[in-house]
C-alpha cells in the first residue's frame, strides 16, 4: 500500500467531501476500520480515506518529477516490510495514479487548510496516518494525542504522526 490518511469526523461524508480541496477525494472507510477508529473517538459519525488520486501520499510528501526517484521511498518501505516483488509492484501502480497537480500550494498546505476550516464547522476530529504493504483492518491504536488548531497553524507540517492518532480541536 501507501499511505492513507484516515478521518474521524461528526459531520457527514457529503459535508466533509463538501470542504475538500478541488482534486482530492473523501472514500468510507472499511466497516473494521471505521469501528476501530470510532473506539478511539466516539463522537465519530462518518469514517473516511481523504485521497489524492488512489492514495494519500501526495499529502504526506511532495512528488518528484522523475517517478523512478519519487518511488525510492516507497520502495524502501516495503523492502524494510519485507513484502513480495509482485505486492511491491502492486503498491506502485497504485501510488501512480496520483491526482491532478495542485496549481495554488502544496498538497499538505491545502490539507492543512481543510483540517482547520474542518475543525471550526465540526469540532473535534480525529486523523490518522497509516502505511502498510497490503490492503487490512487498522490495529488497535494508542491514545491520541491532542493538537489544537492553534498549535496546528504554528507547526503545519508536523501536526501528523504515522500510527499515531491525532485529534484536533479548536
């Protein structure tokens, strides 16, 4: 796999998918993992992927222009994951087909927008940041980690931590 970026929100998908960035997309989650994530924060009513293309790594690192250096780190991942050639190539053809090219910022600038303007009509929201070689239900998570949108703005490109659930609130 790649990564995903998991939510965790009280408003519906229509509403969430309402607020995202031209060129990124919001999928339901698997029932398991939108039972494991709503454990973690309750208030949940809608569990969803937010994606760039069919993955969420555009959102997490900018992408390279010559593809064979933008999959070095995907591709070490999975040889540290110890996965099969055939699942690594897999995994790849997915990461490829990434979403249109933001023209006005950087992916994560325009996440980091969402997650505010997200946070003022919602309230708290939980996100999370998963990689992992093959398709499967999230483990059980740890307590998540509290962040408000103040500390988000001051720091946004550290506010998210892979494995670690992190919940926003104004």
């Amino acid at each position: 796999m790649c990564y995903f970026l998991y939510l965790a929100s009280p408003l519906t998908l229509s509403e969430v998918r309402s607020m995202l960035p031209a060129g990124l997309t919001a999928d339901l989650a698997s029932a398991p993992d939108q039972q494991t994530l709503k454990a973690v924060h309750p208030p949940a009513q809608t569990v969803a992927r937010i994606l760039a293309g069919r993955c969420s790594c555009d959102l997490i690192r900018p992408r390279l222009d010559d593809p064979r250096e933008d999959e070095r780190h995907l591709r070490e991942r999975y040889r540290g994951l110890k996965i099969s050639r055939a699942a690594t190539i897999s995994a790849l053809e997915r990461h490829r087909h990434a979403a249109p090219v933001r023209r006005h910022g950087s992916w994560s600038q325009q996440v980091g927008e969402f997650v505010a303007e997200h946070s003022r009509n919602a309230g708290a929201t939980l996100y999370y940041l998963h990689f992992s070689p093959e398709a499967g239900p999230l483990r059980l998570l740890g307590e998540p980690r509290s962040l408000t949108l103040p500390a988000l703005q001051v720091a946004p490109s550290d506010w998210l931590l892979e494995r670690r659930p992190t919940l926003v609130t104004r």
